[in-house]
C-alpha cells in the first residue's frame, strides 16, 4: 500500500538512505531537514521523484502535514556537532519530539523515534540489552545529546500511554557508510579520510576503548522492520552488529584496506567518552527477525570507495 511518510533529519547520513528506500518502495516521502548537518547532495538524486518532497523546516517549530508514518531522525548525531550547541541539541531532541509526537496525534500516524545507545552512557553493564537503564552523566559535555534523547523515549511512552499513539522506539547502536559527512568527527570517516590522505590517524586514548559498527544498509532494513512490525512492538529496540572492535583495531582495519602509509598517533580522550559499547539483539531478532548481514570489512570497503571517490571530485574541482 502507498504510504504518505514523513522523514525528519531527511537530508542527513541515515535519513537519506531512508527516504531512497522509501523511494524505492513507491511511497510518498516528505523529507524535513534544517541542513544544520545534512546536506542536499544526499539527496540530490530524489529531487526529480514527483512523490518526493524537499521541506527546510526546524522540528523545534510545529509542522503540519497529513502523513500516515514520521520517522523523527532530525538531530545532529556526531559529538563535535551535537556539543557546538547544547541547548539547541536538547532542543531538537525534546521539542523536535513533542511536535512530530503532537502531529502523530492529530493526524493518527505511526511514529518512529531514533534513539542511540547513548542513553546507556558509559554502560557498567556489557553488553547493553534494553532492560538496562544506563550510565548517563546529567551535567557532562555529552549530556545534552544523551538526556535529550532520553528525555524523548520518556515523551513517546507518555504519549502512547496517554494517547494510544502507535509509537516505536529504536536504539541505534554506531552506524557507519557512504553519505557519513567527511568533517562530523566521527570515528570512521575520519579514520577513513586520515588514511586516503596519508594523514595521521587521531586514535584518541589507548585504542582500547570499543564500540560496535553497523553498516547502514543494515540499519536501514532494521529501521523500517521496526516501523512495520506489530502494533504491540513498541521498543526500545536495540539496532546494531554485536561484533566489537578496539578503536585501535579499527584504525589497523582501516590503514590495511585502504593500503595507507598513515601512522597512528594517540590524542586525549574525551571527556565522558564511553569504554564498552555492544548491543544485544536479541529482541530485534525475534520481534523483526533482524540481524546485521554486513561484515565490518565488507561495509568499510564500500565506505572507502565512497570517500575515494568523494575525495577526487573535491580534488579536480579545487576544493581539496
Ligand atoms: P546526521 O547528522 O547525518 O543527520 C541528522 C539530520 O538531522 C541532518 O540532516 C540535520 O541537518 C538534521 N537536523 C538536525 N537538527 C535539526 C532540526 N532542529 N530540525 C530539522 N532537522 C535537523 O546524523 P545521522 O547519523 O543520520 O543520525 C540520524 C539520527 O539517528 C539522529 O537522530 C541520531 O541521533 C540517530 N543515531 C545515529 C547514529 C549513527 O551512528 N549514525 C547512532 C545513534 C543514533
Ligand atoms: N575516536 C577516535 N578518533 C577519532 C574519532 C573518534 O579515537 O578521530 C574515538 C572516540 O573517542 C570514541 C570512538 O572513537 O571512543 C567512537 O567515536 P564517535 O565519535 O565515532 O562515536 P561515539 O563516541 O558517539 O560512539
């Protein structure tokens, strides 16, 4: 059945695989964005679809539209970018929710919210499975990302409790892929970027910290399970690959495919940075029958050929 969907967050890294899937699919897509992260050449290529429809709008204002589905992903997800402006962070992450949620309301959509791991802090649990509530510090320099996302699981359980909105709840555990921005800081488009360019890969700490990656294709096909699975699956639900790697491991992983002369230097770690990050999938397993197919060297490959090519446009057109 054609759907009408709106898409917050459109125009960034995930949103965009999102609306092309949707696409793809033959459903209607309105792809909402403030271009605060995203970009339009994630999305260059739907323009010319009649049924897709590019709106600037912030989710911190109202917005109406008759929809039947809002997958609400509008927020900036790298550290340097979602610390540029905390209180704008806790702002898309709250208000942003409040309004998609009060638009599911009136017109009776289902509402997907994508949430992260980060609301398991720096876990003293491992690995994280969705009974566990976290390690958040309130007031550290992550928080703002952290406590609003939090904050936001809190509204759409309030919400479906008080208003039977039909609402699902995704933990997104780190995904990675073609269409990442090459400046948000995050760990594998500047490893990959480092090591394209020979430059020095910034492993911050020891390299022993860890965290699990998720090719986006798989994060994709997990996101639109979860919307599409029965009313009673509401989430949390974790969405993520379980295997775990050092940072120092992914820098060696990196620096071999890309067959890099670049050295590994160490930099201060940040603060509040999390140690262990795993999810378990468990629920995803048997409530979608989802599991990640991607091996991290399959996905870091096609991320790779991404950036490549990314890199060589920017060098013949000067912008090097
Ligand atoms: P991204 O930064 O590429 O995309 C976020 C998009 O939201 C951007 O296009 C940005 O311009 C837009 N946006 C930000 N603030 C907005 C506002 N106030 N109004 C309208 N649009 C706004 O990040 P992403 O990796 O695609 O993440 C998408 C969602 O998934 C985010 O909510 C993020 O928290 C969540 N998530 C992502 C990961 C990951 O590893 N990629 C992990 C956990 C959670
Ligand atoms: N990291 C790193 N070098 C970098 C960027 C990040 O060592 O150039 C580390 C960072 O300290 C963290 C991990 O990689 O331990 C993942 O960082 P990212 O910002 O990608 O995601 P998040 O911390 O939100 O999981």
């Amino acid at each position: 059945m054609k759907k009408k969907i709106l898409v917050t967050g459109g125009a960034g890294f995930l949103g965009s695989h999102l609306c092309e899937r949707l696409i793809d699919e033959g459903h209607e897509v309105i792809c909402l964005d403030n271009y605060f992260t995203g970009n339009k050449n994630n999305i260059v290529h739907l323009i010319d679809n009649t049924y897709f429809e590019l709106v600037r709008h912030d989710v911190t204002l109202p917005y109406f539209a008759e929809v039947d589905e809002i997958y609400n992903l509008a927020c900036p997800a790298s550290p340097i970018h979602y610390q540029h402006d905390p209180i704008k962070t806790v702002k898309t992450s709250v208000l942003g929710a409040i309004n998609m949620l009060g638009l599911a309301k009136r017109v009776g959509a289902k509402i997907l919210q994508a949430s992260t791991s980060e609301v398991y802090g720096d876990p003293k649990v491992h690995p994280q499975s969705e009974t566990y509530w976290g390690n958040v510090n309130p007031i550290g320099p992550r928080a703002c990302y952290d406590e609003g996302k939090r904050c936001a699981e809190t509204l759409f359980m309030n919400y479906r409790e008080q208003h039977a909105i039909n609402v699902k709840i995704m933990r997104i555990f780190n995904t990675y892929g073609p269409r990442m921005d090459m400046n948000d800081g995050r760990v594998v488009s500047n490893f990959i970027i480092q090591a394209l360019r020979g430059d020095d890969i910034t492993v911050y700490g020891d390299g022993n910290q860890t965290r699990s990656f998720c090719y986006v294709d798989d994060n994709i096909e997990g996101m639109v399970r979860l919307m599409e699975s029965e009313n009673h699956i509401t989430g949390p639900v974790n969405i993520g690959n379980p295997v775990e790697f050092t940072i120092g491991e992914l820098a060696r992983l990196v620096i071999s495919l890309t067959n890099s002369k670049s050295q590994i230097i160490h930099m201060p770690q940040p603060t509040d940075d999390p140690m262990q990050r795993q999810p378990v999938i468990s629920e995803a397993k048997l409530q979608l029958d989802w599991e990640p197919t991607v091996v991290l060297e399959e996905g870091l490959k096609k991320t790779i050929a991404y950036f490549d090519s990314l890199l060589s446009d920017r060098v013949s057109t000067g912008l090097y």
